[in-house]
C-alpha cells in the first residue's frame, strides 16, 4: 500500500439547498426547490420532505467547521444559495446584505479552523424568477449569473481562491424541477442542448469576470459527472464505439467547447443529422460564434469529476429519446455487481478508468478532483458503516493507482458527504453522509459514523501507507 503526494488535499462535500435550511430567513428569495418541494403538498419528494431546516447549517455552521477540522480536513466543498445573495436572481432588484453576511460568517469559521473553502456558485438551486423566466433556456440567464458571480468573487474573493461555477450540469439542464416543469419524458427534444448551451456561456462569463476583469489570482473550475462506459461486448466494435459516444455525451459535452471550439464530433453528426431529419432548418445542438469560442477556450483551471458507478454500454439505434437516444447508445447496470442500498453498481475500477481517460483526452496539465460517496437507505443506514468504510477505501485505491501508475493529475479527493442531507427527489430516506444527522432531535445532532473515522485515518495517513 502507498501514500498520495504531499501537497494531495482532501476534502467533504455538501451543498446549499440540501443543509443549510432557513429557506425563508432573512431576506432570502424563493429558490427553485423550494418551489418543487412544496408543490403539490410536497408530492414531488419521497414522504413530502423538503430543505425548509435540512440540516439548519444556516444556525450551525460553526458545528460543521468543527466536524471539518476533527476529521484533519483541506477543504470544504460547499456552494452559495443564489436566491440568499440575490433574492430575485436579478441584481437590479437588491442584493442580500444578511447573505453576504451568513457566507462571510461561514468561510471565516471554516479558515479559522484550518479548513480552505473550495465554493461552487451554483448548485441547482436558481431563483425561482429565473424559473419563471424560461431558467436556463433564457439566454438572458447568462448575464444574470455573470451578476452574481461578481458579487461573490468580490465579496469573498479575499479569502477564497478555489472557485467552481457550475456543478454536474448535465443532470441540471435535464431535470424538472430545474425548468419547474413535470415533462421530463415528454420535453422538446432541443431543451436540453440549449440550456447546456446556456450553461456554458454562463461558466465562460463567470471565469472572465473573475480573470480579466477583476484580476483575481484564484483558480475557476467546473464540476461535471459521468458514468464509466464500458461496452457491453468488449470484442465488438459497434459497442465499444457507443461507450465513447457515452463519454463523449456526459464528459465532452461540457468539456470540449473550453479545450476546442465545438461540441463533440459524434453529438455534432448525430444530432445535426437527426434535426435534419426531422425538417428542421438548424440542428437541435447550437453552436457557438467566434466570440463565445474565444471565451470558452481555455476558460477552466481544474475540473471537479463526480464519479459513482459504471453501465455497460450497447448501439441503439432509431431514437430521438433524451440524450442517450440522440447519441444511440443504450445503458444497463451489469447484473454481476453487488449494488449500493441506492440501488447503484459498485463498480470502483472504472474510478481509474475514467481519471485515465481524462487525462488521455484533456491533457495531464488539468488538474482533477474526484467527487465520490455512497448511498444507504435510511433504514439500513447506521453509525457502523462499514459497507461505507468499504466502499471509500476500493474507491480511494483506485485513485491511487490512477496517480502513482498511470500519471493522473489527481490534486484531492472529496467525499460526497460531510453529513446526511437533503437528497433531492429522494428527501431524507437515503443518506450519503459520514455524520448522522438526528433529523427527529430539535438540535440536529451530528454523530461520526464509523466511515468518518476512516477517513480521519486516511487523511491522517495521506492514503495507506506500509504498516510498520
């Protein structure tokens, strides 16, 4: 067994709407999931939960910070609540000043405990105005989030330095509650190139606004997800060229317009074909001019990479049904895994695969850091995790092997999360933290679970070092 690098980080994860609570506290606006959580007397989430206190890190950060600093933590990976900062999501309607304060409040507790906050600016909790507004099929959106990003870069610019615009947008521009909209099998089949479209424009501005314009000595990354691909029948061509078509529609999508100048060339002449096919004048996958080429190029000096299972890959041809039909691929859990109480693969080989493939297609000079954790469901899950502690230490080996065999530039691995938390569509019934959180005690008590006392160990160690 080896160590990791000296100056390797790491890291824990959350996000603003899953913790922080206080949904309508001190001059906060409406966010989009307040909005579908509340909906429909809360029929969109698993037993009608919602983020209204989560885990009330609004009142509890500085126990967070602790929780941090016991673990020997680097950093924090957390994100801004924009409808905290901008009620509106437009700046010309007022900022928030108590915002700016909670966030101020909150990155000097975590650097007086040692702990450098790594801040994503959004994590799919827009303004529900921007909602209304068409959300990220608006181009308007795109100055807006501009706007935003500026007040954050110069109101916490100081002290912060490691910045992420955007967090696995292709599961945002996708999904319902994004759009405020129930047709997620039924959407045009051009949304979500336009909102990804959107998106993008959106990082390059931000990056800009915090490179030329104000001159910040920072580093501005972006953090995308992705499956690995691996081909259903390994010997045959047809297979293995869907699971490039896989990466390419999960990872390139978002990537290959800041290290090129377009979209990848199998979305480029499938989607392009099939627009054409359907007898519309322009293809369903926009481009960019010059300009927004200039922008994007080079426009990332980290990628966060979110990686929790693998799918087997096969051709599928003949559909226009989401992205995977656009890309003619279909997907399938290999049935010989073990799963996660998530219901999802444990597949940890393809953690290398997929930091090799990165480095392979984007250089060894992008620095990565990998976004992991596992989900249990709440019945089952229990302070002694060990199927956590489990799944960390195969996951965090491939890591390894992918820094010290195969040269990837792997600069800190975070764990998906500090605590359990808001899980989206699934509410409080599957958890994904290394810390309880007592959801029925008026003081939300957070207790170490065993796969927190792992990772001390590990962060301790910087890996796993010979035993002695």
């Amino acid at each position: 067994m080896r160590s990791f690098n000296e100056d390797f980080e790491w890291g824990l994860a959350t996000s603003a709407y899953q913790i922080e609570g206080a949904w309508d506290t001190d001059g906060k606006g409406i966010s989009a999931w307040d909005e579908w959580s509340h909906e429909n007397n809360g029929s969109n989430i698993e037993k009608g939960h919602n983020g209204d206190v989560a885990c009330d890190s609004y009142h509890k950060f500085e126990d967070d910070s602790k929780l941090l600093k016991n673990l020997g933590a680097n950093f924090y990976k957390l994100s801004l609540s924009w409808p905290r900062l901008v009620p509106t999501g437009h700046v010309s309607d007022g900022i928030n000043q108590a915002g700016i304060d909670y966030y101020n409040k909150v990155i000097n507790s975590l650097l007086s405990n040692g702990i450098s906050p790594m801040i994503t600016l959004h994590q799919w909790d827009l303004p529900y105005p921007l909602v209304q507004e068409g959300s990220w099929l608006n181009d308007s959106i795109v100055n807006h989030f501009g706007d935003f990003s500026r007040i954050a870069f110069k109101e916490f610019g100081d002290r912060v330095t490691q910045w992420i615009t955007l967090h696995e947008p292709f599961i945002s521009v996708q999904a319902d509650p994004t759009y405020g909209e129930h047709n997620a099998t039924e959407q045009p089949p051009e949304k979500p190139y336009i909102g990804a479209h959107n998106v993008l424009k959106a990082h390059a501005t931000a990056y800009r606004i915090y490179k030329d314009e104000l001159k910040l000595q920072g580093q501005v990354g972006l953090t995308v997800n992705s499956e690995w691909a691996v081909p259903k029948d390994s010997t045959n061509q047809t297979h293995i060229e869907a699971a490039d078509r896989l990466l390419a529609s999960r990872l390139g999508w978002f990537l290959d317009p800041i290290f090129g100048s377009d979209y990848p060339l199998s979305m480029r002449e499938l989607i392009d074909r099939k627009s054409k096919e359907e007898g519309r004048a322009t293809s369903r996958l926009p481009s960019f001019d010059k300009e927004w080429q200039d922008k994007l190029r080079g426009s990332i000096d980290f990628v966060g990479l979110n990686y929790f299972f693998s799918v087997l890959v096969e051709p599928k041809y003949g559909s226009t049904v989401g992205i995977d039909g656009d890309s003619d691929i279909a997907t399938e859990f290999d049935p010989s895994k073990n799963r996660t109480g998530g219901g999802l693969p444990i597949t940890p080989f393809g953690m290398r695969k997929i930091l090799s493939y990165v480095k392979s297609k984007y250089g060894s000079d992008l620095p990565i850091y990998m976004i992991n954790g596992c989900g249990e469901v709440e019945e089952k899950d229990t302070l002694d995790d060990q199927f956590r502690v489990d799944f960390f230490k195969i996951h965090i080996n491939e890591v390894l092997k992918a820094v010290l065999l195969d040269g990837a530039n792997v600069r800190g691995f975070t764990a998906w999360s500090l605590m359990d938390n808001f899980e989206w569509t699934s509410g409080y019934t599957v958890k994904y933290g290394v810390h309880a959180v007592d959801f029925s005690h008026p003081d939300l008590t957070r207790t170490p679970k065993e796969s927190a006392k792992f990772l001390k160990s590990v962060i301790t160690d910087n890996g796993f070092p010979p035993k002695k």
